[in-house]
C-alpha cells in the first residue's frame, strides 16, 4: 500500500492539463493564480555548439523554446509570469551583484515587449539575430551555480507570494557535474537548490548529452533534484526534440473540481476526497473582442443588453421578467427560484451505484471527455488510503464502478463509469501512467438513439476483393496506434502563427507544419502497385456483371438454349485458358468466378479463398501431367 500511495503522492503535481475545463467559471482562478517559471540557462563552450537540425549553437534554440512558450501563453494566461537568467557569462546584470550571472527578463506578466526582447537572441545572426558572445562575452566556467539559485530565489521574492500558484525553475544544461570535486561549491548549490525547494519552488533539470558522452545524472543532480524522474527531462541536442519537451512542462496543472466521493450513502466513515483533472478538450480559438479606432488607439467596446416589452416598446428591469416553457401550447412561467428548483436534483459528487465486470463497458458508451480522479488528502483527510484500497481491489477482481456525479449546485448530475488504470512504469523507473480512475460519463435511457436498420440482405465483398485489400491495409497500418501528441490541429497553429506574425510585424522562421496530410510519395511506394491490382479486381468484377447483364436480356427459350452451348464452350476455353495459365506460372491471372467454374466442371468442391483455388487447380494439372507421362 505504501508504494501505490507513494506513486500518487509523486504524482499529485505531475498530472498536466493544457487546457481550462468550462472556462467561464475558471476564469477568476486564472486571474488570480499565476503560474511563474524561470529558464535558467547554462552558457557554457559545450552549448554553444551546433544542433544536429538548425546548425546554430544550442543556446540559441533554448531561447527559441523560451520564445515559443511565451507566443503560446501570450493568449490566454497573459497573468503568468516567465523569467529568464543566463549564467557562465562573461560579465554580470542581476540585482545581487553576482559575477558571471545576467538576467535578461525578470518576472513580468507576458507581453510584446518581453518577446521582443527575446527575439535577436533566438534568431540566427544571418536572420537579424545577435551574436551571443558579443552579447555575454566569453563563457566563462567560474561560476557559482548556488548564487545562480539565488538569483532565481531573488526574482520570485520580487513577486507577492499570494498571486503565484505555481514556482518553476527549467534548469537547462549539458554540465552534469558542474563544480567537479569542489566541495565547497558543490555543497553550497546543494545548500541554495534546497533552500528553493522549501520556498515552494520546483526545480525541474533538462540535461543535454554531449556527442562524446551521456549526460550523468547520478554524478551530481540525483542529489540536487532528487528521485523525483518527472523532474529530470533527459533530451538531446535537437531543437525539435526540446521544444517538445519544455511544451510538455510548460503547461499549467490545474483540477477541474474537488469533491465528495459517497461509497455507501452518507456514512461520513467510507467516504473520501477526490479531485479531477480533464484528460482531454476540445481547444478552440479565442474569440475576439470589437474595438474602435480613436485617436490612433483602439479602444475596446462594451456591449450592453437592453430588454424591452414587445407591445409597448417600453425597457424592462430584470426584476419584471420571467422564463417559461411551452407545455402542450401553453406558456408555463417560473421565477427564479423556481427554475433553480427544477435542477436540484441530487447531492454534489460521486454516489457509488454498484459494480460490473469490466467487459461490460463499450467504447461507444463515451458521452463527453473523460477525468482522471486522483485523491485529495489536502481536504479529506485519509483520501489516499480509502481510494488506494478501491483501486487495488477493483483491478485484481476486474470490476468498474458505475455512479452518478453531481458537479455543482446548479448541474444536472450525469451516469458515469469509473474505470481503474493501474500504474505502468519505465525500465528505468520513470512513471508512464498514473494510478487512478477514468471517469467516463455514460448516457441514460433517455439520451440513447436507435441505430439505423441494416438490410435485409447485406452486401458483402467476395474473397478476391478480400485477399486484394488486405494487404493494403497492414502497409498503411499506423505502427503503434494513434498518439494525439503526434497530430497538431493545423488551423489552430495556422491561426497562433498569423496572429503571431501581425503582432509582431515580420515573418516568423518556424512555419507552421500540417501533420495530418498524408505523405502520399511514401504511401504509393508501399502500396502503388498493390492498389493497381485491386483496381484490376474492380475492373474484372465490373466486366463479369456487365457480360451477365447483358446475357440476362435475351429471352428465356434461347436463354436456355445458350446457356447449354455456351457452358460446354466456355468450360472447354477456360480450362484451355487456364493451363495455358499454369503451364506459364500465373495462374494468379484468373479470377475467382473462372477458377470456381473450372473445379465445378471437374467435380471438385471448389475452395473459399483464392489462394487455395489455385493450388486445387495445380495439383489436378499436375495429377493430369503424371498420367499423362
């Protein structure tokens, strides 16, 4: 129990949510929560070496990761606050007077200016962009990694501790024992990262291999950061590569809801805490706001609505009105109170129904974006070990959880299925998937739809098709299944780049990429020639239906008359056609209606698959041949 308890506990400020679930009711969250991270960039001989994709040093490529998290925020968390400090520079800009220390952007709330400033020092110097060592000097290796820890403390110390949730360090560096046998100065950064660790900051490491060696954790930063793996991003030398990670980072973590989880009605004794956390949205683009243009300004417009009755024209107060519905033709009014009490149905949070096998959950049962539940010890205390006991218990038997759940005062509460993940983890130790519960909302007998009646008799591809298809299928078949974090939705990153673009006035160097247009150069040179004979199966059944078609038409005397001398006729030029076929190895040549007719006329139960038609044919050409000799 203490392990399943202790992955949860590592877990709790790990569960990554990009996006705000009903934004309405969190937006006085995220105005007033801010989530602060400082980039603490090592400036070092070995980082300003070239990456393996953009050939320019890799600091560079940090500060255009740096860029691209602020153009990413810069829309809607324009509250957060993102800092950046270099260290190993030559000279010196931070409030304590440290050497080898500068800090080129404070703690600000986001804004043009700030990525501005950011700009020339990601953009090639060929591009406009600035040369790094005339603008930090020299790297030097005289510095002091705890003043460069304090440095960082000092800059969180600026803001007011109310208004920030969240305190982040990215500590980038390919330096993985920074002050060797030093002791001194190796105890001292030991000392000042410890001291940012109880003010509540989190340091997270993204170490860099260098080309001659790995990076080696163990040699200093496994004591400085700890067990926690979520801390420690190893990455390489790869702008794409690291921009994906920091991404993965940058994102706040924020629960949905926190609630009450009911086992067994309202016995206060089995009950627990849980939070949830959405585990995927639907990110639209943000709507935008009318301005008018006055003095060289635009100035935002406030729209106001004005109710007003329609037989007199005359305005009315929100107190003069009220909302109805139409029952059978007639208006049914309700107040205010009334209509809340058409919705107080139900308490708030999870209220267990019973248990079934988990085979008994269909996919197509999903009604909404799933949660993940996680317990919430901070409100209830015990949470952990009540939920713990539940998980472990409904993965050995195989069970889920049908329950209601009622998320606020005012909604309707909804079915859902608690559906327990178990926690899988790295070779290495690194967590890939948490503990906890996938909350699935269910839909009631009133929300279910009949499904369209299917035909009496269905039509169905015969063998030939089958045995065409198939291979195209497997080639095209996506290796590894379907990885959301492998499609971006390309209007919405067409639409950040052009806002991007006009905000900024020039064009940026990283165009946006569409991956979901398939590569059609490398998808016809696996499959080209196997659609080719497809379309040939195609073409053969459209001649056949054609020919029978055409055949059909003729009256039912002569019909049976030509059927008698066509049938000898054709049986005896098919099976001259066919070993013709077989004595030149193509028997794969024929279709399957000739094949068929053939073993018919030499009475022999034809097979189903082509395959074996074939080799039923060979086998009564070669007993034919044997006889013969």
């Amino acid at each position: 129990m203490s392990g399943i308890n202790g992955s949860w506990d590592s877990f709790r400020e790990a569960l990554d949510s990009d996006d705000e679930f009903e934004r309405d009711e969190l937006a006085q969250q995220v105005a007033t929560n801010r989530d602060a991270i400082v980039f603490l960039i090592d400036y070092s001989p070995s980082t300003m070496k070239a990456t393996t994709d953009t050939n320019e040093p890799f600091v560079k490529a940090v500060f255009s990761c740096v860029q691209t998290v602020m153009l990413r925020r810069i829309m809607d968390r324009t509250n957060d606050l993102i800092g950046v400090v270099v260290y190993g520079t030559e000279g010196h800009e931070n409030a304590l007077d440290y050497d080898n220390i500068t800090v080129v952007e404070s703690l600000n709330p986001l804004d043009l200016p700030a990525i501005q400033k950011i700009k020339p020092l990601a953009k090639s110097v060929s591009d406009g962009g600035v040369d790094l060592q005339q603008q930090f000097g020299t790297p030097s290796t005289n510095y002091e990694l705890a003043n460069a820890f304090l440095v960082c403390n000092n800059l969180f110390e600026q803001i007011e501790k109310k208004v920030l949730k969240r305190k982040r360090v990215f500590l980038v560096t390919d330096e993985d024992n920074p002050h060797g046998l030093d002791g001194p100065r190796r105890s001292a950064a030991l000392t000042r990262a410890r001291d940012l660790q109880e003010r509540g900051v989190e340091l997270h490491l993204f170490s860099v291999s260098r080309d001659s060696e790995p990076f080696n954790f163990e040699a200093f930063y496994a004591e400085l950061i700890g067990v926690d793996k979520y801390k420690h991003i190893e990455t390489r030398r790869n702008f794409e590569v690291f921009l994906a990670e920091i991404l993965k980072r940058e994102s706040p973590r924020r629960a949905t809801f926190s609630t009450l989880f009911r086992l067994f009605g309202d016995d206060a004794r089995l009950n627990f805490g849980v939070k949830g956390y959405p585990l995927a949205l639907i990110r639209k683009r943000p709507g935008h706001t009318w301005a008018y243009a006055m003095g060289g300004e635009n100035k935002p417009v406030q729209g106001r609505a004005t109710y007003i009755c329609s037989d007199t024209n005359e305005p009315l107060m929100e107190e003069d009105m009220k909302g109805y519905l139409l029952y059978g033709g007639e208006k049914i009014v309700f107040t205010t109170e009334e209509q809340k009490a058409l919705k107080s149905v139900g308490d708030i949070g999870f209220t267990l129904i019973g248990f079934k096998p988990e085979d008994k959950y269909k996919l197509y049962y999903n009604f909404m974006p799933p949660y993940f539940l996680y317990p919430d010890e901070e409100s209830y205390k015990g949470s952990t070990r009540t939920f713990a006991a539940l998980h472990k218990q409904m993965l050995e038997m195989k069970k889920i959880a049908i329950c209601s759940f009622k998320q606020r005062a005012q909604a309707t509460p909804f079915l859902c299925v608690l559906k327990p993940q178990a926690e899988i983890l790295h070779e290495d130790g690194r967590q890939i998937l948490p503990p906890g519960f996938v909350v699935v909302r269910i839909p009631y007998k009133d929300d279910v739809r009949p499904t369209p009646k299917q035909a009496e008799e269905p039509i169905r591809a015969s063998d030939d098709f089958i045995d065409a298809c198939l291979p195209i299928i497997e080639d095209l078949r996506i290796r590894g299944g379907y990885r959301p974090d492998s499609f971006k939705n390309p209007a919405l990153a067409k639409f950040y780049h052009v806002l991007a673009e006009i905000a900024l006035g020039e064009e940026l160097e990283v165009q946006p990429k569409d991956d979901t247009v398939p590569k059609h150069r490398g998808m016809h040179k696996r499959i080209g020639e196997k659609i080719k004979v497809f379309n040939s199966k195609i073409e053969e059944a459209v001649e056949l239906e054609a020919s029978t078609t055409t055949a059909s038409t003729s009256s039912s005397a002569s019909r049976a008359t030509s059927r008698t001398i066509s049938r000898s006729t054709s049986n005896a030029s098919d099976a001259s056609n066919l070993q013709e076929l077989w004595e030149a190895g193509r028997l794969d040549r024929a279709t399957v209606a000739q094949l068929k007719a053939f073993l018919t006329q030499a009475a022999i139960t034809p097979e189903r698959r082509k395959a074996d038609l074939i080799r039923q044919v060979q086998q009564y050409f070669q007993a034919g041949s044997s006889s013969a000799t």
